[in-house]
C-alpha cells in the first residue's frame, strides 16, 4: 500500500471481523491504507464461522468499490474457510459420502467450496459493475488450512492424498495472479514464501523496488526458492526448491528432519548444514531490523548498510 501510495492510489481494506482483531485498526493506517472497513461498519446479515461470511463481505464491499478514487487497491481477509470449519448445511454446497462424510476433513473442504464459489460471485459482481477489465485480481492463502499436528486432521489428508500429510503439504498455499488482457498463462514452481509477494507484485505492477531494500525475492526472476519456515516449526526450519529440512524442537541438528520435495524420500540432513544456517541468519536479521527500529535506515540506506554496521 505504502508503495502504490505514491504512485498515486488510493487503497481500502474489508474485513469480517472487529477492528481490533490483530490490530489492525492501527497497522492499516501505518501501513498506508487509506479505509479500512470492519465488522463494525458492516452489517452482520450472514455470520458464519469467526465472523461475517465471505460472501456478505463481497457483496457489501462493492458500493465502496465504486466510490474509491482511481487507481485503486483493495484488501480483503476472508474468514468463512478459516479455523475452525464450521459452516450450516445450507451453506453446504458439497455431496460428501463414504469415510470423510461428517468428518473434519468435510468440514474443510465444504469451507474451501463456499469461498471457491462466493469468488465467482465476486467476480461476476466486478463485471457487472464495470471494474472488472480494469483490474488485477490476487488471491493467496496467508497460512495452512488443516495443521498436520493434529491426529484426526493427519490421518484424514494422508488417507485422501494417499500419502503422507507432512510439513510441505501444510504449508503448500495459493497464490493465484489474473492479469486483465495480458494473455499470460504461467505456472511457476519456484518455492517461495509471504515475504516473496512484496516484490513479486511489485514486478507484475511494473514497479521499480531496491532489492537491497527489501528480504523477500520477485518470484518471476529466479530460480532458486528458499523460504526460512518459522511458522509451526523449530526455527532454523526451511524449504527450498529440492528439499525439505524441519528443526528438531529439542534444538538438537542431528535429531531434525529432512527428506526431498519431490519423491518424498528421506535425506541426509548435512546436506541442509548450509540452508540451515541461512534460515537462521535471515530470521535474525529480519528481528534485529525489526526490535531496534530500523525499518526507516533500511528504506534509506539498504540491508547491507545495516549488515556492515551490525555490533
């Protein structure tokens, strides 16, 4: 928001729950989002799960649209596929029968399906509204769906993906790009986390970021992923394009896990020695940056002006 701020637009965030939940009520404003719509302002019609359904939070949010000054960035958290699942038959758009009927793993896939069609209702809405060719369209998860810690949740998605259900399934998410008459189709693999979608957006939006200014990668021009995983998981934890390598919690190196991305087999955890002394150090900078307020340096001065004077 900071960024598209200053090439002149504005920006609105919407959100099913109260303005205070995570703050937000104050990290908007400081993050550069001009509106931020919450629970408060909204009328609570259809209340499922933590807060207002995906689909009332589309469908109220769109006279806003059509006020906001243009260019214009909008923001919207959606809750109705969020822990933990619950969701009225009438919402219920899928026949599930047999060994997952009435299951946890139904629960969240009758949550998934209702947010899969409130966003082509959504877009439906767009078209009809005029704003639908003009507009850039991202949609991401900001975190896994089902945790594979616990037992029930572990046992349901191995038996569905017939597979073991480990680190790199839970944390496999979407991020899914439409770019209006750009007639681009692409898949990319490269592995990648949240703090890679700054300067990935950047890049589809044509605009011009310091890589030196930022820690997260534009996924379009590399070919190396690494993302440091703390989320769930021991610190020092990581996964790249080939493997994956998940800190023991006893702190221990040797006790910890590793195997390969692809075939799933197990490897020799002295191979991950390097990632996992990256992970750490990227973790560390990223809190010595943001426990000593250095944020501002940072944008002024880069990330190796605040290596090289690092006590």
């Amino acid at each position: 928001p900071m960024l598209l701020k200053e090439q002149g637009y504005s920006s609105i965030a919407f959100h099913g729950n109260k303005a205070d939940f995570w703050n937000r009520e104050n990290i908007y404003p400081s993050q550069g989002l001009d509106t931020f719509i919450s629970l408060e302002e909204l009328n609570q019609d259809q209340m499922i799960g933590i807060g207002l359904s995906d689909g009332s939070l589309f469908r109220q949010s769109i006279p806003y649209l059509k006020k906001q000054v243009q260019p214009f960035y909008g923001f919207y958290v959606t809750l109705t596929s969020h822990h933990p699942f619950t969701i009225d038959e009438q919402y219920k758009g899928l026949n599930i029968q047999g060994e997952y009927k009435d299951t946890l793993l139904e629960d969240y896939l009758q949550t998934v399906h209702y947010l899969d069609t409130q966003i082509g209702s959504f877009i439906e809405m767009l078209k009809k509204e005029g704003l639908y060719e003009d507009t850039m369209i991202v949609i991401y998860g900001d975190h896994k769906g089902l945790d594979m810690r616990n037992e029930e949740a572990n046992e349901l998605l191995s038996s569905f993906l017939m597979k073991p259900y480990k680190e790199d399934e839970m944390f496999r998410v979407p991020l899914i790009a439409h770019i209006p008459n750009s007639n681009l189709e692409k898949e990319i693999n490269t592995v990648g986390g949240q703090i890679d979608f700054f300067p990935t957006m950047a890049n589809l939006l044509g605009l011009e970021i310091e890589p030196d200014k930022t820690l997260g990668k534009d996924l379009m021009n590399i070919d190396e992923g690494f993302v440091a995983k703390q989320v769930h998981v021991a610190r020092g934890s990581f996964i790249d394009n080939e493997k994956v390598f998940i800190m023991s919690n006893d702190a221990i190196f040797e006790n910890s896990r590793a195997w390969d991305i692809n075939t799933g087999e197990d490897i020799d955890i002295e191979e991950c020695r390097d990632g996992y002394e990256r992970a750490l150090a990227e973790v560390n900078l990223s809190e010595y940056i943001l426990q000593n307020n250095l944020i501002p340096l940072v944008r002024e001065k880069g990330i190796k002006y605040i290596i090289k004077h690092r006590p």
